[in-house]
C-alpha cells in the first residue's frame, strides 16, 4: 500500500471527490490481504473524519443563495 505522504495530491475539487467516491464503490476487500484491508480501514476511518469536517466547513461558507430544496424536503448547502 502506497504511503498517503508520498502521493502528489491535487487541490480538491468535485472530479476529486467523485473519483474517490467511486473508487470506494469499486474496492473489493475480498481481493486484499487481512493487514491490507486493516491499514486501509483505519485511512478510512481518518477519511471519515476529514470528509465531515470539511463538509461542514463548505456548507458554513456556501452563500445563503445556493441554499435549495432537497427532493427529501430539506433545505441547505448540502440539500
């Protein structure tokens, strides 16, 4: 597995969170060694944190003209 300190990563943006959304959709833990699938929980779980943190972090800063109706009824930055 690949050290996340050794990898040249982009700005974020949306094809950044797309492809890592889809890429978790693709993983096949089925594939991986016991202590891979181990190390790669835990970035998970270090993943988790930073994405909620930074979820609220851009919902605080969207203006509150991009709020909008959700399908689900609610409204805000996130829908």
């Amino acid at each position: 597995m690949t050290d996340e300190r050794d990898l040249d990563i982009e700005p974020l943006n949306g094809s950044v969170v797309i492809a890592f959304v889809a890429a978790l959709g693709a993983a096949d833990p089925a594939v991986r060694s016991g202590a891979d699938c181990l190390a790669l929980a835990e970035r998970l779980a270090r993943a988790e944190k930073a994405c909620a943190a930074a979820r609220v972090r851009f919902a605080a800063r969207a203006e509150p003209t991009t709020r909008r109706a959700s399908p689900r009824g609610r409204t805000g930055p996130l829908g």
